[in-house]
C-alpha cells in the first residue's frame, strides 16, 4: 500500500525522520521538552494526516500538498543569505525589531538586537529551553492540544527553534516585532516547521507581526504552531501575513489562553499562496478578557486558503467580535468555519462573529459555516454570514460618473476590504498592505 501512496509515504518518511532527529539531539534528549516530542509523535502516528472525511477538513484537500517530496528541515541550514534577498519583504519606514528565520531556524545575524528592551526576552526558541528554562517548562505544549491535530503534533514533535518571547509584568514593547519567516526553495522543496512561544506576564503590551516569504522556483510548506499566553491584563497585536508564492503551502496555528482583562487582537491577512490553513483559537480564561479576529483574504488564481477559529468562553464576563472578509478572483476557493463556544459557567458573554465574502468571478468558491455552541441563558450572542457579487447598483452609479467597468469593480473591491484594513493599528503595515491591494486591483482589473 504504502508504495502506491504518496501520503502515507511522506507520513512513513516523517517517522522516520523522527528517529534521525532523535540521534541529532544528542545530551538534549534528556530534557523534559523531548518527553513530550516522543508523546507528540506517538500521537502523530495514530491520527495520520486528515482527509475531507474529518469533519474539520471536510472542505480542505490536503493529499495534493502532502505527495510533494519535501525535504525536512530538521538543523540550522547552511544557507549563503545576506540582508539584500530579504529587503523587500520588510515593512517600509517601519521601526521593529526584526527577526529573520530561514526554514525555520533563528538567524542571529541577519536579526536586529533587542537588547536595548530591558525585562524583554525576544528571540530563539532553541536558546529559550536553556534560559528560560522554568517559563518554557511551564507553558510548552500546554495549551494547543497535540492529542487531537495531526500537524499540531508533528510540530510538537519536531519542535526545536522559532520564536520565544517573554515580556516581563508592566513592560510595554517599545517597537513592533517583525518575524520574517523565509523559506528557501531555490535548490529544493522544504518542509519546515518553527515552533513560538509567546509569553507576556501580567499588564505587559506588545505587537508581533509575521511575515512568510519564499525564496527561489520551489515549493514550500511551512507547519507554524505559535502559543500565546496572555498574564492578567497583558495586550497583545498579533498580524499574519501571507503574501507569499504561488507554490508555498502553509498550515497556521495560534493558541492563545488569556487571563483576566487581557486583550488579543488578532489579524490574519491571506493575500498569496497555493494552500492556506489558518487555525486560530483563543480560550478566554479570565473574567473580562476580550478577544478581537480580524481577517482579510485576497486570492485569484487557483489559490486557496481555510480560516478556522474557535473563541472559547470558559468564565463569565468575558466579550469577543470576529470579522473575516474574503475576496476571491479566477478560481480560488475559500473556507471559512467559525465557532463561539460558551460554556455553562460563562453567563454575561456578549460574542459577535460575522463572515463576509465577494466572488469575482463565476469560478471562484467559498464555503462559510459560522457556529454558536451555548450552554449559558444570559447571554448576548450573535453570528452571519454573506456570500455575493458585487453590488450591480453601486457598479452603474460609479459607471454613469464616468469611470470605466474595471476603476468601478476596483473601487468597490477596495472600500469593501478597507473596513479590515482600518483595524491595523501600525500604520505603515497598513500602508504596505493597502499598497499591494491597490496594485492587486490594478493588475486584476
């Protein structure tokens, strides 16, 4: 069986793998982090990658992505990359710290230094087992679950560098932080898989912005799980960007678990890649802790991209608001499957969620399932969803003013994802952003 199938063939290969990446780990493989590595890959192996017969990926095909012959990126490469292959992937005018990781791995060297921030630990995940030993101890594999989810467990699995971040209590992070994550496929195709930890104790605030790129004519597929844990009062920006190759495959994952009046707004902006898997999951732990889902999807092509998210009310007083809209050209297909969840305990939730979506053109898809799932009686909650063309009155009044059908397709397009782009507090991320929208528009129309 296994040779006539290319899945189960790349599943064997990462078992495999696992065994090369237990021999590289020599001394370490003691730590308590390589206990729960040998329990996620064990799980792993149970689950097998999922199909459209799970529920969860009923929508999601990932068999195309999964024949490719990826190389696993399990060390540091050895990779000749100088500050001139990333510099258009930088935010123009933007002051951050930025920090640039190639399949995976932390570059110290092609990375700004942060120590100027006093009480702040931004950096590698790898050197953050050794330091920061007791935090990291504490929170790793702790809150996404790798019990249930393939991908969250061959990233448990084969944790090993990404981002560690710890924001002691009362700091406030001065400037963005910029995570480049770049992918280098210019002499193969490489599976990668960074592992963040995002750790910000209690009324500490900080922006976090990443980025995927991908270098060279080969395909990529990246498996970034990102754990966040937000201290009693603590703020924290999170933006997703995926502007990335028509060939780079991404799965995504953020778990974040909030304390009291702690505050997540999260931003997931898909404006590029062949296939997308956003999963992003917040468990509103303490009273009054707010969540806030932003997501904006621009795709044409044969693209595609999955927008998960599930808002966990497990206390009560809590609120959330989710907004995702999503514009799909040619023949992208689009999925989105949104849940609140409020438990019998969270009485006083007020949680909104709406999912709105234009379809350019006859051959674009998009499949929305928006969820409430209650056992509290007060509460304020709400969920929709609309799917359509473009408003066929507003295109005749733009087109008797005298603009042509393309400026007027152009202009409403725009103004219809300008309501997300207001969210983005940076301003010259949301310069980039509207910059390649326009241009996008320009060249679609």
């Amino acid at each position: 069986m296994n040779a006539t199938n290319p899945v189960v063939n790349f599943k064997d290969k990462l078992l495999s793998d696992f065994q090369l990446f237990e021999q590289s780990l020599n001394g370490s493989s003691t730590l308590p982090i390589h206990a729960i590595r040998r329990k996620a890959i064990q799980h792993f192996d149970q689950l097998g990658f999922p199909t459209p017969r799970h529920e969860e990926w009923k929508y999601t095909n990932m068999a195309a992505v999964l024949r490719q012959p990826f190389r696993t990126q399990m060390g540091p490469p050895a990779i000749d990359l100088s500050a001139d292959d990333f510099r258009p992937f930088l935010i123009d005018d933007l002051d951050a710290h930025v920090l640039v990781f190639v399949n995976g791995w932390f570059r110290s060297e092609l990375s700004t230094s942060a120590d100027e921030e006093a009480e702040l630990c931004i950096g590698s995940f790898a050197e953050a087992q050794k330091g920061f030993a007791p935090a990291f101890d504490q929170h790793f594999a702790q809150h996404a679950a790798y019990t249930d989810d393939a991908f969250t467990a061959l990233s448990t699995a084969f944790a090993r560098d990404g981002l560690f971040l710890n924001v002691s209590a009362g700091r406030r992070v001065s400037r963005p932080i910029h995570l480049l994550m770049i992918n280098d496929a210019r002499e193969a195709d490489y599976f990668v898989q960074p592992r963040h930890l995002l750790l910000l104790d209690a009324n500490a605030r900080a922006t976090v912005i990443e980025s995927t790129h991908t270098l060279g004519a080969g395909r990529s597929f990246s498996n970034i799980v990102s754990e966040v844990v937000l201290g009693e009062g603590a703020q924290l920006d999170y933006y997703k960007v995926q502007n990335d190759s028509p060939l780079a495959s991404s799965i995504a994952t953020i778990q974040a678990h909030q304390h009291a009046n702690s505050l997540l707004r999260s931003f997931t902006l898909s404006l590029g890649g062949a296939m997308l898997r956003n999963n992003v999951n917040a468990t509103l732990a303490g009273k009054a802790a707010h969540t806030d889902l932003f997501g904006l999807t621009m795709l044409k092509g044969r693209e595609f991209v999955d927008n998960h998210t599930l808002v966990d009310h497990a206390v009560p007083h809590c609120t959330s608001n989710e907004l995702y809209k999503g514009i799909y050209d040619e023949r992208s297909q689009g999925v989105f499957n949104g849940k609140i969840l409020v438990r019998p305990d969270a009485q006083r939730t007020n949680a909104f969620q709406s999912n709105h979506n234009i379809l350019l053109s006859d051959g674009a898809t998009i499949n929305t399932k928006p969820q409430l799932e209650i056992f509290a009686d007060d509460v304020k909650c709400s969920h929709g969803a609309t799917s359509g063309q473009l408003d066929e009155n507003a295109l005749f009044y733009l087109r008797s003013r005298g603009l042509s059908l393309e400026a007027a397709r152009a202009i409403l397009v725009h103004a219809f994802a300008v309501e997300i782009l207001n969210t983005i507090e940076v301003e010259e991320l949301r310069t980039k952003l509207d910059a390649q929208i326009t241009e996008r528009l320009s060249f679609t129309f």
